[in-house]
C-alpha cells in the first residue's frame, strides 16, 4: 500500500470508527427500549423530533451542546498532553462560582468591562483549580485522575457552602442573586420573537474556543511542544522540551475552557448560579472528547449529538414513556465502544467481510 | 457540648465506616492485580439498587445481598471485559460505567417499580446488636484480605501481577485470569457494601444514594498505601469524620460542607508525599 493508501484509510477509520460507536450504542439502546416493551424506532424517531423538530428546538438542542463543545475542548486539550482530567467537573464549579460572585456584586460597571471581567474571572477561578493536580503532577509525580477525583469532591462542598451561605439569594432555592445586566449573555429569547430558548452568546464564545485550540495546537510551537510531550514524554524531553513546563500549562489551559463552560451557563443559560445545576456537563465533556477524537471539529460534533440526546429525551419520554435516563445508558454504551474500538472493528469486519475498514 | 462524643460517636464512626471499608478492600484487590478502579462509586451504587430489586421481589434481604453482589459483579465484569479482553483506557472504561450505574438504576428504578426518586420500602436485614450484620463482615474482610495478600502463595501471585505482570507471567501465572477474578470480586464487594446501605442502614433504594462513597472509598484504599489493614484505619478515619460532623451539626459551628472536605483533602496530602509516600502497585493501568 503506498503512503497516500495509508493516509485516506487512516482518515476513514477516524471516520468510522466513533460513527461505528454511535451505531452500536442505539443498537444497544434500542434492544433495552425493546425489552422494557417499546418500540426503539417510535422513541428514537421521537427523540430526533424533539432534538431537531423545529428551529427552536434546535436551538435548545444548541443550547444544551455549548458546555459540551467547551469541557470536551478541555478534556480533548489535556488528552493532547497525555493527561486525562476528570475534573473538568469541579472547574465548570468553580469558574461558575468565580462568575457568579463578580457578576452579581460588582454593579455600575458598563457592560463593556463588566462582561469580559466576569468571563476573565472564570476562567482565572478554573485555571488555578485546574493548575493544582497539574502542578502536583509535574512537580510531585502524582497521577492526575486521583487528584482531579479529589478536587471535584472538594469543589462540590465549597460550592454548596457559598451558595447556600455567603452568595445565596433570598428565597427557599439555594441559588446565587440573579447576575446583573451589564455581566449577562444574551439570550435568543431576548431578541427572537419566535423562540424561548436559552440558546446565548455564549456559543460564540465556545466556537471561538475551537478556532482558537485548533489554531494553538497546530499552528504554534507551544502546541507542538504539547502534542509531543502527549505522544512520547521521554522523547519530547530528549528533544529539549520541558514535560513539567507543559504538563501544568496543559492542566491550566484545559482548565480556562472548563471555566468558559461554567461562566456561558451562569451568564447566559440559567442567569444565576443555581445549586445543582450541572448535569454533569464535565464528566459528558469525556464522552465528548472521546467521541470527537480530541479534535476540535470532532468535539463539535460529538457535543451537538449528545446535546441533541438530552434535550430530545424529555420529548421522547413524554410521547412514548421511555424513561429520559435511557439517554445516560447510550451516553455510557457509546463511550465503551469508542474506548474499546476493538469492538467495533471486529463487529463490522464480522458483518461486512471486507476486513479493510479497521 | 461534649457529651456529642463516647460510645455512641464510636457506634456512628463504624457504621459509616463500613461500607467504605469493604468498597476499598474490594478496590485494592482489583489495583494489586494492576487494573485502575475509578468504578467503584458506580458498581455500589448498582449493588444497592440490586439489593432492593431482588429484596422486593423475593421478600428476603438475604437474597437482596445476592442481588448486590450481582450487580456489583455484573458491571465489574463489564469493566473487565472491555479494559482486559478489549484493551480499553481503564480511567476510560471505569467513567463510563459510573456513567452507566446512574443511568441504568435511574432507568430501572422506573420500568421496575414505575418511581423516580426512592424506591417502595423492602425488608432490611437484622440487626445484630448496634450494627448490620454486613458491618462484621467488613471486620472479618479486612483480617481475610490481610491474610490472603501477604500470607498464601495465591496472595504472592496476586501482588507479583501488579507489580511486574510480565515477570509474573514467566513464572506460569494466568495473568489474565488472575486479573479477571479479581476486577470481578472488587465489584462483588462494593456490591455488598451498596446493599449495606439501601437494605442495611436503610430499607430503600434512593437515586444517588452512594453520594461520593465510592470515591472516599477510592481515597481510602489510596490513604492506607494499598494494603487492608491501613484501608480499614483510612475507612475509620473518614467514618469518623463523617460520624462527627453529623453530631456537631447545630453545635459547633464549622460548616459541614468543610467537615465533607476531609477525606478528600488528606488523600491529596498524603498521595502529593507531604505526609509519607503512598505509591501504587507499579503497573497500574498497563
């Protein structure tokens, strides 16, 4: 096989294989819709209704993908580095926090300044969260999934001590003051007539996060440096590259999108920090990476398909009484298949015969 | 307020402090045999939904243990599948069966019993005297474990795979049997102790019921070096915590979401060498 054989089968099975996951996933998903004594097409035919049905329902599904593109964009950014952080959770708190705190206290400011100080505020919040397992990592050798574990739990508890403590609105919610005018993100309902979704400006900000990663990890040398250090850390050091030096700016970077993620919920889609109010947008941020191939467009895409999962699960459960959670369960299967892509191959190669597609 | 502490405080630390300390001895074994366990939180929480279903259906708690050690067993299984046979990035795997154990009792706390949230009341098990009884066999475990680890041929192989599975190989050890026994009974075990807390402490099945156990269980298993006897103190330590903040609520006024902290914290200290080095088996997660 000469070289350009190599490359575009190489291309195909980075194709294949997450579209191969997602197949397999709704095949699993529909054999547990059929077995509780539903019909999987009905229900799937009514989740992508209720994902894709009309404009404003697209928009929710949009909506409900931002924080996906962001904390997929910093768990694929760290696995560039080698570095798997399970934190984006807690940092998504944290930035949200940090967002939420600046953004309700500092009034008269115009929106001008008030806005990006809020958003910069975030992301400072998260990048010093995320830059502690990163610089325990590099300075003490102490694997980051423990420490980023770790961190999430912490950050869990100091969040629930603000909220329902210094920062918490009157009222029987435990939720923050509403954030002020001049720090929000506007929101389409705000200037569509049409639409009452909380789709915001703040998915602006997510795509430019894409451009801006994709630009930094291929077209600079820091990202170079990054890339090496993800592929072969003993080589990247021969090579003179400082891993310690990457390990923590990868950890810090990873940790601004997660903070991007938490201030575009806060500002834009809820408007206050509301206690609980992650799904677990981080933890789906793996999936999403997963799924996207820690590339940029990748993650796009990956996060628009389980931001149209979630948002079309309430549709389907309300039309055909399958439970919403079986949204979770495909979110879990699709992540086994992609991370056991082994399966995959061999599942097409049973089927098709053609052996070539893996 | 003193009188917060004696007998009653030490009756709370082991009762809280039990199903941390079979989930962590159950982790430690599916670690000596290399094979990383973030899952832990999901196949306890499993193992109390399971414990609820079969204690429903069957009338008898007893069997709702089996029906822990079922679902306990039958995601660790999963995890063992895909991360051993399969290959897959065992951080991977393990997240998504977390994932997974809370869609699927979610899901099946719906088709089974048509609720959300908390599932109909079933029998609990007996109480032997202040505790469950499956708080002495978290006792038991430890001295078991502790044994079987450093004192039989079979403990040697276990703790040679985690070490140098290769050289372990040679020798003429199923590696891959070994690692497929063990990642199973790590799930049997935080199975048992998820049904310690839905048909033990409890006679229900609540959404999310596990709140970070398996997680502290993790840190336990880390802060006490991988080895049982310091899992146990780790699990007490933290029990102790937990025992503690609940009674001093309303008198001391540090909040408790600080007191929640604890474990958490101590294990980064510990783990970051600050306090006595905590190394993990060598070829984890190879």
């Amino acid at each position: 096989m000469d070289k350009k054989n190599i490359l575009n089968a190489l291309r195909l099975k980075e194709l294949v294989l997450p579209l191969g996951a997602i197949f397999l996933g709704l095949l699993v998903g529909g054999i547990v819709i059929l077995w509780i004594g539903k019909n999987p097409f009905t229900a799937y035919a009514s989740l992508f209704y209720g994902a894709f049905g009309d404009l404003n329902r697209f928009a929710n599904t949009i909506a409900r993908a931002t924080p996906l593109i962001l904390t997929g964009l910093a768990v694929a950014f760290a696995f560039r580095c080698g570095l798997f952080n399970i934190g984006v959770e807690g940092q998504l708190l944290i930035g949200a926090l940090s967002a939420a705190f600046v953004g309700t206290t500092l009034s008269g400011l115009p929106a001008i300044i008030h806005l990006p100080l809020t958003i910069l505020s975030a992301m400072v919040a998260s990048a010093i969260w995320a830059a502690i397992p990163g610089i325990l990592k590099a300075k003490r050798g102490v694997h980051e999934v423990i420490n980023t574990i770790m961190m999430n739990f912490i950050a869990y508890a100091f969040v629930a001590f603000i909220i329902t403590g210094p920062l918490k609105a009157p009222g029987q919610i435990p939720k923050s003051a509403d954030i002020l005018g001049s720090a929000q993100l506007i929101r389409l309902s705000e200037i569509a007539q049409w639409s009452t979704s909380r789709l915001n400006t703040g998915i602006f900000i997510a795509l430019l996060a894409c451009v801006a990663i994709y630009y930094l990890l291929w077209k600079t040398t820091l990202g170079y440096e990054i890339r090496a250090v993800g592929l072969n850390p003993y080589a990247a050091e021969y090579g003179g590259i400082s891993v310690n030096r990457n390990i923590i700016l990868a950890m810090v970077i990873s940790g601004v999108l997660a903070g991007l993620a938490g201030a575009e919920r806060v500002l834009g889609f809820h408007g206050s920090f509301i206690l609980g109010f992650s799904p677990g947008y981080g933890f789906e941020g793996i999936a999403v990476a997963l799924l996207g191939k820690n590339h940029p467009a990748g993650v796009i895409l990956a996060a628009i398909l389980f931001g149209s999962l979630s948002s079309g699960g309430r549709w389907m459960a309300f039309n055909t009484g399958v439970p919403t959670d079986i949204v979770t369960i495909l979110q879990a299967v699709i992540i086994f298949f992609v991370a056991a892509e082994q399966i995959v191959a061999w599942f097409f190669r049973n089927k098709k015969k053609t052996g070539q597609v893996a | 307020m003193w009188d917060v502490f004696g007998i009653p405080l030490l009756l709370a630390t082991l009762r809280s402090a039990s199903p941390l300390i079979i989930t962590a001895i159950g982790g430690l074994f599916a670690e000596r045999a290399g094979v990383i366990n973030i899952a832990l939180e999901g196949k306890m929480l499993t193992g109390a939904f399971m414990a609820v279903v079969v204690a429903y259906f069957t009338g008898n708690p007893w069997l709702g243990v089996f029906g822990g050690i079922f679902g306990g067993a039958f995601l660790a299984l999963i995890h063992a599948v895909v991360s051993i046979k399969y290959k897959a990035n065992q951080v991977v795997s393990g997240t998504a069966i977390n994932i997974l154990a809370y869609g699927l009792t979610v899901f099946l706390l719906q088709v089974f019993f048509g609720v959300s949230g908390t599932s109909p009341s079933v029998n609990k098990l007996p109480a032997w005297g202040p505790f469950n009884p499956l708080v002495y066999f978290g006792l038991v475990l430890v001295v078991v474990a502790h044994l079987f680890i450093y004192y039989t041929p079979q403990g040697l192989r276990l703790r040679a795979v985690g070490e140098n599975p290769a050289a372990a190989e040679t020798v003429g050890v199923n590696v891959i049997r070994l690692k497929y026994f063990f990642v199973t009974l790590s799930g049997a075990l935080a199975g048992i102790a998820g049904a310690a807390l839905s048909i033990g402490d409890l006679s229900v099945f609540v959404n999310q019921m596990t709140a970070g156990r398996g997680f502290i269980a993790l840190a336990a298993m880390i802060f006490g070096k991988w080895t049982p006897v310091g899992a146990l103190f780790a699990a007490l330590l933290f029990g102790f915590a937990e025992a503690l903040q609940i009674r001093l609520q309303g008198i001391v006024p540090i909040p408790r979401e600080f007191v929640q902290m604890i474990p958490y914290v101590f294990t980064m200290i510990i783990l970051a060498g600050f306090v006595g080095k905590a190394t993990p088996p060598a070829a984890l997660g190879k």
